[in-house]
C-alpha cells in the first residue's frame, strides 16, 4: 500500500511538471535557456532524418525518447518530442518499408537466472525473456496512476504476428538464451514499478500513436522484454542477438529516456537542471559521436559510471534501452538524429 501511495503521488506531481516543461534541444541551450526555437530544431532533425542511408535490406537500430502520458496533452502534443515523433514515424516507414517491427521498452523487465555455481565453474547468466504474441490486435496496458479518466481510454490499434515473435524467441534460443511467447491470456509478468497484465505498455503506445496514428495495422508489431538485470552488458546482447532481424526488413526500436528522475523534478527541462543533469546528457552525445565501434562500446557501456548518472538515473530502466538498440546495431557507425535534452534519439548499425 505504501509503495502504491508512493507511485500514485509520484505520478501526478510528475504529470504537473511534465506538462509545464518540454524536452529542449542542445540549439536552444545556445540561444536562451528559457525558449526553444522548434522550427530550427525540426529542420535539424529532417535534415539528419533525410540524411539516414536509404538501407531497407539492412535498416539502422534507433534508440528513441518515447515520452510520457502528458505527451498527448495539447501542451505536451506542441512540445519538440512529440513534433519530433509525428516526424520520425513516417520518415522510418517510407525510408525502409519495413515488414514489422520489434520493439523494447523501459516499462517491461523481466528476469533471468544465474546458473552454474560450484567451486569449479563460474555463474552463467541466462536471459528468461517475453516477446508477445497477440494475434490480430494487440490490447494496452496503461501502466501509470493518477491521471485523467481519459487517459484510461486512449486507444491505439495494432496487430501482432505470431510467425514474427517465434522468430524472435528462435533467434535467442540461437544464442544461447532463454526467451518464450507471451499470449494476451496471461501477464507478460510485472515491470520494475509493479504493474502486470498482457499488452503494450505506455512506452510503446504513448510514442508509436504519435508516429504512425491511431489505427496503424499495415505491418506488425510485437514488443520484447528488457532484462531485469539492467546491466549494460546483458542488454547490450539483447539487442544483438536479433541483429539479424534488420536484414529481413524488421524495424528494431528502443524506447527509454536520457534523462528520467522523479525524484528531482528539475532533472527534466535544462534551464532548471543542475550541472550533474547537463554534463551527463554532454557525455552521451559524445559517446555516441566516438567513431571507432570497439571505442564507442566501451564509451557507452562508462556512461553508468559518470558522476551525473545516478542524479538523471535513480534507477537504470530508462537508460538501458540504449544499449538494446546499440546491441542491435553493433558493427555499424551511430549518428544522433536529434539532441533533444533528455530524449535523445540515435541511428545505431549504420
């Protein structure tokens, strides 16, 4: 009861701020810390978005900011990252014509298993990972508290494909790991705040109505689960286990947050943050913009280690689908796409 209390108040303190402050991005910083210039920004991104490699037979890994439910408020719907989202759907869709798409979330954890223990063998970690499968629509869990009744009611219709999330689930028992399908008859297992039920969580559907519409059943989509563990490393091989996927014309997305503190409300918008906020979002576009791979790995993997990690990051959930998509896209160049001040998104497997 206690922790629920904690998280109903959380929520709406969360939904006061974030409705009062929008991402910025790095060129607003240059200009004045208390306005952002979105027609300069948006022509940044569609420049960058225009610049992407026309790869359908190999398409890029993106990490991306997915937002919050205040996202779709009117306030939130004229901020950079949802104008950025509405953007960045269909530049995806019409540069590579995908046949599905394969995405993580920050809001859905699930746990592996440390086997192997004796005086002689070492721990090995096994991944128990969900990939739903939902069939020909695919139900929403609304995994917050405290907002509006109509938040309850948004909707966004989509389909899923079971031939599509068999192959993911293969493509980890191929690597050694462990992984099985989640139908809508049961939980898909509860997420690092304690919510369970079957469906797409608020880090998928939030972000992908805005990109793709209301109603987007003209490819499938199935949703995979992070690792509980949310060591860099771990998920890192999450996302490269499926590498394979974006050479048979599979999206793969990765939805988190670059900055995420509930505990700190000035965390999310930089003419409040404090330098720690600053410094730590400065190092993720540098490590993103190291060139060589082996160097640019081992850059992003340091980042939890940063001094501003923990005053962004209380916990690693938000950060940690960044190393899903780089797992993805390990081999290839990144490039940021936007700089949006906690809500970055990055191309990986360039």
């Amino acid at each position: 009861m206690g922790r629920t209390l904690v998280l109903f108040i959380l929520s709406i303190l969360s939904a006061l701020y974030l409705s009062r402050n929008a991402p910025f991005s790095r060129f607003a910083l240059k200009r004045n810390m208390a306005t952002f210039d979105l027609p300069t920004m948006q022509k940044e991104w569609r420049k960058v978005l225009d610049e992407l490699p026309d790869t359908p037979e190999k398409i890029p890994a993106f990490f991306f900011g997915h937002g919050s439910p205040m996202t779709m408020t009117p306030a939130g719907a004229s901020g950079p990252l949802a104008t950025f989202l509405r953007d960045f759907g269909p530049a995806l869709l019409k540069k590579y014509q995908p046949k599905g798409i394969v995405v993580f979330s920050a809001h859905w954890e699930t746990h592996g298993e440390r086997l192997g223990a004796s005086d002689f063998f070492k721990f090995v970690y096994y991944l128990n990972l969900q990939v739903t499968d939902y069939g020909d629509t695919n139900p929403l869990l609304y995994d917050y508290y405290g907002f509006a009744p109509s938040f309850y009611q948004i909707d966004f219709k989509s389909r899923g494909d079971t031939a599509l999330a068999q192959r993911v689930v293969d493509l980890y028992k191929a690597a050694g790991q462990r992984a099985r399908l989640s139908p809508k008859t049961e939980s898909r297992g509860q997420d690092g705040r304690g919510f369970s039920g079957p469906g797409f969580d608020h880090g998928v559907f939030v972000p992908f109505r805005i990109m793709f519409g209301n109603v987007f059943t003209d490819i499938p989509i199935v949703e995979v689960s992070i690792d509980a563990s949310l060591s860099p490393e771990v998920n890192w091989d999450v996302g490269k286990a499926l590498a394979k996927l974006r050479e048979q014309g599979i999206l793969v997305l990765s939805g988190g947050l670059t900055v995420h503190n509930l505990r700190d409300f000035s965390s999310f918008s930089p003419d409040r943050a404090k330098p720690a906020h600053i410094e730590f979002d400065r190092a993720i576009i540098e490590a993103v913009k190291v060139e060589d791979d082996a160097a640019r790995k081992t850059a992003l993997i340091n980042l939890v280690q940063h001094p501003g990690f923990r005053a962004c990051h209380p916990r690693e959930e938000h950060f940690v689908p960044i190393y899903v998509a780089a797992g993805a896209g390990d081999g290839g160049a990144a490039r940021l796409v936007t700089d949006t001040y906690g809500s970055e998104t990055v191309a990986f497997g360039l």
